[in-house]
C-alpha cells in the first residue's frame, strides 16, 4: 500500500475512535443513585444506565427526568398514571382512572404521574405534581455498578436488568 492510502487509513480510524464515545454518549448516558426513594428496584449506591432515545413510557416504566424545582438534578421514578387519567390514593392502594371516596389528581394530556418505589422515602407526583413529556431524559436499563454505603462492592447487583 502506498504512503497516502496508509494516511487515509489512520486518519479513518481516528475519526472512528474519537466518533464512536461521541454517538454512545448521545443514545447512553450514566447516573448515580442518591437516595431511598427507588428501594428495592434501586439501592442508594446503585449506578445506572439510561437509554436517552426512550422517552415515550407505559406505565410502571421507571423514568429519569428534570427536575422541575432544580435543572442541574435528575430524578427517578416509577411512571403510575398516564395523560388523561385520574389517580386516587386509599392507604397505601394506588388507583387508576376510578374513583374511590378520596381525592385524587388528573394528569393531564403529555403528562406522567410518577411514583418512588419506597413511598415513605421520596416525593414523587402526590408533593410536585405531574412529570411534563419534555422533562424525561430516557427509561434506565441497568445497574452497571453498586456499592454499599461502607464501600463494598454489591456484586449481585453489577450489570442487573432494571424493571
């Protein structure tokens, strides 16, 4: 091979190299876990991957969005109540879209109610109310490490599917 095509070459894959972080970043993107609030689904420690190009959720999809109050945190949470519907608590019961003798929230259309895992660790929809389509990030996928609050390694947990 000639010297110009050995140049094109390398200039090729650096460009590859440099390419391939760069489009991983803009599909994946990583978070830790601060708090309580997702236990058991996450665990304080928990690091996760989230997949920025999902951003239209089902219900009992967890979510990683803006949050409202604070632009530079995001939350997690567990999507309960889709646009159009009608969210009522009794106790610790969750109903949807029929209506019990309590007073509940409607979501309005574009618009998610939200939930922690560990209801008496977080806030979630009931204390800010609705999560807009816009302030969704993308749906975590998988714990790709966790650590204790000691700083032992939770290896049951690395590279755990997230539901």
């Amino acid at each position: 091979m000639t010297r110009a095509v050995w140049l094109v070459f390398l200039v090729l894959l650096i460009a590859v190299v440099v390419a391939i972080p760069f489009a991983i970043r803009q599909r994946y993107e990583g978070f830790s876990v601060p708090s309580p609030s997702m236990v058991p689904t996450l665990l304080p420690g928990d690091y996760i991957l989230v997949d920025k190009s999902v951003r239209d959720p089902d219900r009992t999809d967890l979510i990683v969005f803006v949050d409202a109050a604070d632009a530079t945190q995001m939350l997690v949470k567990r999507v309960i109540g889709l646009g159009g519907e009608d969210i009522h608590l009794a106790g610790r019961q969750v109903f949807v879209g029929c209506e019990p003798a309590t007073a509940g929230w409607h979501v309005p259309a574009g618009a998610f109610f939200v939930m922690a895992d560990n209801r008496n660790a977080g806030e979630d929809s009931r204390h800010y109310g609705t999560v807009r389509w816009q302030q969704i990030t993308g749906r975590p996928f998988l714990i790709y490490w966790s650590s204790d609050p000691a700083g032992g390694i939770r290896w049951s947990r690395i590279l755990s599917k997230i539901h």
